[in-house]
C-alpha cells in the first residue's frame, strides 16, 4: 500500500508532531507490560543475592528471593517470567542428569512460585548446557554434539519442568526434532495445556556472553555452539526453522538475539502472523548499561526506545532484563 500525501503544503507532516497529545493520539505502535517476559537467574541458598558484574542490576536469587519477584512482578502487572539456573562446575556431568531432576534448582523455583503466585506465567529453558560438563546445548559425543540422544533427554527434562507446574516451555537447544518430540511427550502425560515457546531463529551470537556468566557457563564451555546455532549471515533459514518448529507443535516462536535481529522478526511476522518474541539478550542489555552507566545514554529512554522498537518490528512480546523497569515507568512509578 503505497501512502497518499498531497502536495506541500496541504501535506505537512509535522501537524502530527506538534504536542504531546496529539503524537500520541496518532503514535502507531506501543509498548504495554502486557508485552513483557522477565528472565531470572536462580542459585540454590536462601534468602541470598549475588550480583552479576557483566549485567549491572541483575542478581542471581535463591529461590525465597525468586518468589519475592514474582510477586513484585506479578504487582507490577508483567504477564510471565522465564526462569534460568545456576550451577556450579560440582554439579556439570557428562550425562546431564540433574536436567530432568525433580528437584534442581529450576524445578524447585518453578514449583515454589506457581504455589505463591499461580497467575503469573512461568516459563523455562530447556537445554543441557547448564548441567552439562563442558557447557554445551547437547550431549558432546569425541568432540560432536550429538543430535538424537540429546533430543530423549530435553523430552525427559521438559516433562520434569511442566511436572514442577512450567506453563510455557521454551526449547534453547537448537536441535534438530525438539519441538515434535516434546510435543508428543507433553500429550501423552496428558499436559496438554503446557505452551512451547520455540527458541526457533537462535543465532550463534557473541551477545550472549554476559548470559554464560550468569549462569555459570563460561568457564565450563570448550569451543563454540556454530554446529547447532544458526550462522549469522543467515535469514531465509530463519523461516523454514519457523516452518519447520509450527509443523511440529510450537505455540509461539522467537527470534534470539533481539536488537541486532529485527530484521529477522519483521520477516518472521510478515510470511507467518504467528505469536512472535524476541529476546533482548544479556549482551544487548549490557551494552546498554555500559553506556547508561557511563552517563553516555539517557537510562530510562534508551530502555524505553529499545523495547518499543522490537513492537514496530512485528514483536508480540519481548524477552528482557529491563522488564521490571519498563513495567514500573510504564505504570509512571
Ligand atoms: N541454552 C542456553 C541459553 N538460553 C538463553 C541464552 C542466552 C540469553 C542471554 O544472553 O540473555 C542461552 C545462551 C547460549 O545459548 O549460550
């Protein structure tokens, strides 16, 4: 559709920009709470809090800390929080099998919050890589990770994670077959309401590096995720992965990173008109706090601008650290 504009000066388009009221009368997009997904970080513990260097303002929680924010979140109207954890190098072993424990940490923070805030949406994080020995999505087989097996595995942990009360699965992992797998497995124990929120197009991104600190990653990862992360360069593959995760029973698709990657979201909307989601990844977040910390950027409308721009991109919800301050100036608190 091609715009009518009448000839200057019947058309001047800063009529519209003229005060306050009327931009926002004619804004076209906007960002509500509504649209938010808040990630923590879990440790076991109790009433205990570290901080993360790289991601100024976040911590990681024990989980009585966990469900204290699920309840500021949920006060604060934010729909869902996405849960990571994180382990030592004690508890990292080749065969991953704390992953699909019913009482690792995620489990239990899972369980500990549906019992105090049952409205909000808790969503999780399938993949090995923080229980696995070498920080790897997947089972590493002399140095390959190995698809098939992983796949049994992430089907064992995603049915532990929708047991402890997980209302929105979210597969990280990148392998091949994930989403058929556990959507079978999910209906067949009868969770049937149990939402997956693919993590479809997953780039091989420098940007998550604050995220592997976080979590407890860095040190134990050898070598990179290349051989199951999508290569950069890459768009057009972004949608048959799209294709491919509908096919096999995701609700909902996400695009990961996020600010460097609107391109790929606007794409995913437009061929799709799926529930999309974009991850504003630790990497994203940290360059922002760098520069807001530096006094090199206006904080409060970096985050604002940020998080809007992933809406006019086509985004139905975003992943973000910044969700409880987005919430908060978004409630003018
Ligand atoms: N499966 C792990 C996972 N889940 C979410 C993130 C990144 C999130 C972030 O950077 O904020 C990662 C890191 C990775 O793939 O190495």
């Amino acid at each position: 559709m091609k715009p009518t504009v009448a000839p200057f000066p019947a058309t001047r388009l800063r009529r519209l920009r003229a005060m306050p009221a009327v931009r926002r009368l004619s804004r076209q997009h906007r960002l509500s709470v509504d649209d938010l997904i808040w990630p923590i970080f879990v440790m076991a513990g109790r009433d205990d809090e570290h901080a993360i260097p790289s991601m100024p303002g976040v911590t990681r929680k024990t989980v009585d800390r966990a469900v204290q924010a699920a309840q500021e979140a949920h006060k604060l109207g934010i729909p869902a929080m996405c849960i990571f954890p994180y382990t030592g190098m004690a508890e990292r072993t080749e065969d991953c099998a704390l992953a699909w424990s019913p009482d690792n940490i995620s489990n239990q923070a899972i369980r500990a919050i549906k019992d105090a805030v049952p409205d909000i949406a808790i969503m999780t994080d399938i993949a090995l890589d923080p229980y696995n020995i070498n920080g790897h999505d997947g089972f590493v087989e002399d140095g390959r990770i190995v698809n098939d097996r992983t796949v049994e595995a992430l089907v064992k942990m995603s049915l532990a994670q929708a047991e402890a009360g997980a209302d929105i699965l979210g597969p990280s992992d990148m392998m091949d077959g994930r989403i058929a797998a556990i959507r079978s497995a999910l209906e067949a124990a009868g969770h049937i309401d149990v939402a997956i929120l693919s993590y479809t197009a997953k780039y091989a991104s420098a940007f998550y590096g604050p995220f592997r600190d976080a979590v407890g990653a860095s040190a134990a990862l050898t070598g990179d995720k290349n051989t199951y992360q999508m290569d950069p360069g890459n768009a057009q593959e972004a949608l048959r992965l799209v294709e491919r995760d509908l096919m096999e029973g995701a609700d909902m698709v996400m695009v990961k990173p996020g600010m460097p990657y609107l391109d790929i979201c606007r794409l995913v909307k437009d061929t799709y008109g799926v529930p999309t989601y974009a991850y504003q990844v630790s990497g994203e977040y940290a360059m922002l706090q760098a520069a807001i910390q530096n006094g090199w950027l206006d904080g409060p409308k970096v985050m604002m601008e940020s998080l809007l721009a992933f809406k006019r991109a086509g985004c139905d919800g975003i992943l973000t650290y910044f969700a409880p301050e987005a919430a908060k100036l978004l409630h003018r608190l």
